[in-house]
C-alpha cells in the first residue's frame, strides 16, 4: 500500500477518535472532568490507561482483547461514519507492532499517546503564533513570545532562529517546520 494512503487512513482514524472523544463527552451525565474532555487537566497515568481502556473495549466487541477490522468497521458504522474494509485494514497493518493481523491494547496506547504528543505541540504552535489561526510563527511573534517567557531575544536573534526552520522561504514557521524543529 502507497505511504500516503497509509498515512491518510491513521490521519482519519486519529480524527474520527477525536471524534469519538468529543461525542462521549457530550453523551456523558458525569460533571467531573475526564480524558473525554477537551478542556479537563490532564489525569495521572493510572486513571488516563484506564480511561484508555474503556475506550478499546467499546471497540472490542467480542472482548478479546484485540480490535480486528471488522470490529473497526463495526464501530465506526455505529456511530455513522463509514470506513471501507479496506481503510480498515490499512489501519490495522500500520498499527500492528507483532504482526498478527489486530490492534492490540499496547498498539491502542500508541496511537492514543502520539495524539496527545501532537495535540500539545500544537498548543505549543498556537502560543507562539502572533495572529491566532494565521498558521505561521514570525520572527516578531517568537521575540514577543520569548520575552514574555523570560528569555528576551533582539529581532536579528529571531530572524535567524526562524530562517533555520523556515524550509519554505515564507519569513516564518509552520505548523510542520514547528513539528521538525521541535523534534531535531
């Protein structure tokens, strides 16, 4: 399968849990504040795998331990949204880390940290981002942002931090130069 497909379908699984996310939260009776929650403090590591764990099991239809393609379907139609067989495939061999042809709970966990990884570095962006939703981090944007973080910068300081990850000549950052530079 091409690697664009394959990233394609992990980018609409990883949008349609968000989905998932949002829509639990929203059926939820409960005040308290939990992983379903867009705004809640994050939940210690004990309570999130929990969590995590309700979230498979609703997956899991025959409770054995192990999302197959059909159960990925099932779930994804019972909410609405359709995803071919073959999407659903696509999914499970890209995230199936032994290779016996399922989502395990382990592989469910990566998927479930990487998201959060990216949705804090996205955070991360947009704090950095002069013009909310321009999609870009400025020199100016990144001098103001820094001092007010305490570390003050002279705009030339800026100019050339950002002319390093600025690999499309735009005189600024986006959200995937951000990402490589908060990765080198």
């Amino acid at each position: 399968m091409e690697p664009t497909k394959v990233t394609k379908s992990l980018k609409g699984l990883i949008l349609r849990l968000s989905s998932f996310r949002n829509k639990s939260n929203t059926n939820s009776n409960s005040t308290s504040p939990t992983l379903m929650s867009p705004k809640s403090p994050k939940p210690n590591t004990v309570n999130r795998e929990q969590e995590f764990k309700l979230v498979f099991a609703r997956f899991d239809a025959d409770n054995d331990g192990k999302i197959s393609a059909l159960e990925l379907r099932s779930y994804f139609g019972s909410i609405g949204e359709y995803m071919s067989h073959q999407e659903a495939q696509s999914v499970i061999d890209d995230l199936d880390t032994d290779g016996d042809g399922f989502i395990d709970f382990q592989d469910f966990m990566k998927l479930m940290k990487a998201k959060d990884e990216r949705d804090d570095v996205r955070a991360a962006f947009e704090m950095f981002e002069y013009e909310k939703g321009c999609g870009q981090i400025s020199p100016k944007s990144l001098q103001k942002t820094l001092s007010r973080l305490g570390d003050p910068k002279s705009y030339d300081e800026c100019l050339q931090m950002i002319k390093v990850f600025d690999t499309h000549g735009k005189g600024g950052v986006d959200f995937n130069e951000f990402q490589q530079m908060m990765m080198a």
